[in-house]
C-alpha cells in the first residue's frame, strides 16, 4: 500500500485512498466465527466416525448456521466493493501470490464443505425437508454408515476451518504500510479468536435449541438465562460443558497471544511501537481494554470458571460476551491499524 499526501484535494483528478469501514470488521468476525465453528464441527465427525453418539457431540444446525453467518459476512464485504457488478471476476482468476485470490477460492470451497457436513443429518435438522425430498434421507443415512466418509468430510471441514481462519489475520498482516497489521501473530490471533467465537455460537444454539429449553421457547429462554441468573436453571448438558471448557482455553490462549502481539510490536521498530501507542494511550485504548480484553476475554473467563466450579449457575452471558468481543477485537484492528503510519525517517 502506497500512500502520498498534496496540498490540493481535487477528487475528479487525485486518487483517493479507500478507507475500511463498519463492513470490513463484521465480514473478518463473521469469517472467523464460522471457521472456528468448522474446526469443532469437524473434530465432532470425526467423534461420530469413531462410533459416539452424534446427538451428543455435533450440533444439528450448525452446518446449516455456518451457512447462513458467512453469508451475512459475505454480504457485509460485498456492500464495501465500489464495483460491486464486477465482483464474479474474483472467483474467475487465481493469483498465487494475491492472499485475497487465496481468500476467495477458500471462501469457494467453504461454502462446498458446509453443505456436504449439513446433508449429514439434514433430514433429522429439518423433518419436513426430509419428508419431501426422500432422497436427502438415503444420502444422509449413506454418509452416516460409512465412518470413511465421515472421516473425510470432517477433515475438510477443518482444514478449510483453519484456512479460514487464519485468513481473515493474514489479509490485514500483507499490508506492510500499517505497522499495526505487521505482525505474523495476527493470523494465529484471529483463528484462535475465531474458535473461541465458535464454541460460544455452537454454546449458545444448543442452549437455544436444546430438547429441554426453559419456559417461553427460544426467546423466552434467552431472556430467562440473562436476566434470571439466580433462579432454577436446566442442568448444563455434557455436550455444553466440553464447549465451555475449551472456550475457557480458548479465551486463555487469545489473551497470551494479544500480550504477545504488544510486545511485539514494541520490539520492533519505531513505527511498530508507534502503532502499538494506539492501544496503549490512544484513541483505541478504552475500546481495545475494556471492550477486548476486560468484557470479552476475562470476565467470560472468569464467569465460565465459575460455571464450571458450579459456583454459579450456567447462564448465556458469557457465550454473547465472547461473541462482542471477538467482534470488537476486529472492529479495533481494522480501525486502529487504518490510523497507524510508517514513522518517517526511520527503517521499517
């Protein structure tokens, strides 16, 4: 990225420098959201191929959720593009050394192996669909007798999770004139946030839409999980307390890795400390601290411990705290990273 400043700002003869805006941060969380719920939904088939109960370690509707969330991200990149009738020449072309040719051809095959992980159990997800098209009943029933093919769709599922993933990191990382994305911790960061997002999303559907929900359906469950704290609450299943334990070293692992992307940066060189100021004093430090890292990493660390200790009842809260702040992790990267300069003068 080159950048060039003028005194004369005349927008029908100087370039204009396209600034990322609200659709870039809500494309990278719901990318890595639903990379990370790829990555557990995958290590489930791969638990059923080996003879466990499905009910128990893989989520009806998570494949067909994956489909839906990373079409809203979709969405929220195309309403970004300034040529927006052209987009389908991305997906004609493969450039190796483009990371965001490498983006779309995965986003490509992401979309394959979430719909070969829903024809699954598609017919048990959705009876009415199965009652109409018997012939999703025998495919899924095919897939389900052969562990081989289990096995297979559920190492794609992971592998593209894992791409995706570390994806959405390395598209800011190849950016070298935004010292803040200059960091090869970013990829690792944003998968790992990803899979924290993840088990807080597959969390919360089953919660949601588990076979004993409290009172009032969905909605009515919901409300009663975060505003009745106190009160009697279901019995977390099994299933939900393996989430929350790897969410809990999710949350732990992401917290290490953003301790270890400030060092970084204030090792490195000038403009790498200067960038990292932004969070540390600077117009992104309130959001970066008290949204990231207090609301979304250590208060659902420390509420799932509890949980866990059955010190305190389960509730949703902290599955939706997981959730802004892996939001709010991308929207402070993005925007901060856009701010952050090359020092002048000085080696890169």
């Amino acid at each position: 990225m080159l950048e060039f400043t003028t005194t004369r700002h005349n927008p029908g003869v100087d370039p204009q420098l396209h600034v990322w805006g609200w659709e870039i941060p809500i494309y990278l969380f719901f990318g890595g959201l639903v990379a990370g719920m790829m990555i557990l939904g995958g290590l489930a088939m791969l638990r059923v191929a080996r003879g466990d109960d499905p009910k128990r370690f893989f989520s009806l509707q998570a494949p067909l959720l994956g489909f839906v969330l990373i079409n809203l991200g979709m969405g929220a990149l195309f309403l970004d593009l300034a040529h927006k009738l052209y987009v389908w020449r991305v997906f004609l072309t493969f450039e190796p050394a483009s990371p965001m040719s490498w983006g779309s051809w995965v986003l490509i095959l992401v979309y394959g192996a979430l719909l070969l992980a829903a024809l699954v159990r598609l017919p048990e997800a959705w009876p009415a669909l199965g009652r109409r098209l018997p012939v999703l009943v025998r495919v899924s029933g095919a897939l389900l007798a052969r562990p081989a093919w289990l096995r297979a769709i559920g190492g794609v599922n992971i592998g593209l999770g894992v791409a995706l993933g570390i994806y959405t990191g390395i598209l800011l990382n190849t950016m070298v004139a935004r010292p803040l994305w200059n960091s090869a911790i970013l990829g690792p960061l944003f998968l790992v946030s990803g899979l924290s997002a993840g088990a807080a999303m597959l969390h919360l559907a089953s919660r949601l839409r588990g076979e004993s929900p409290p009172p009032g359906g969905l909605a009515g469950g919901a409300l009663a999980a975060l505003v009745q704290p106190l009160g009697a609450m279901h019995p977390e299943p099994a299933a939900g307390r393996g989430l929350t334990r790897a969410d809990l070293g999710f949350l732990a692992i992401e917290l290490v890795l953003i301790g270890l992307l400030l060092i970084n940066l204030l090792t490195s060189s000038a403009s790498h400390a200067a960038a990292a100021q932004l969070l540390l004093g600077g117009p992104y430090t309130l959001v970066f601290w008290l949204g990231v890292v207090g609301l979304g990493l250590v208060l659902p660390m420390a509420l799932q411990a509890l949980e866990l200790a059955h010190r305190i009842p389960h509730t949703l809260l902290p599955a939706l705290l997981v959730l802004a702040g892996g939001y709010l992790l991308r929207w402070v990267m993005v925007g901060a990273g856009q701010a952050s300069r090359l020092v002048p003068g000085t080696a890169f």
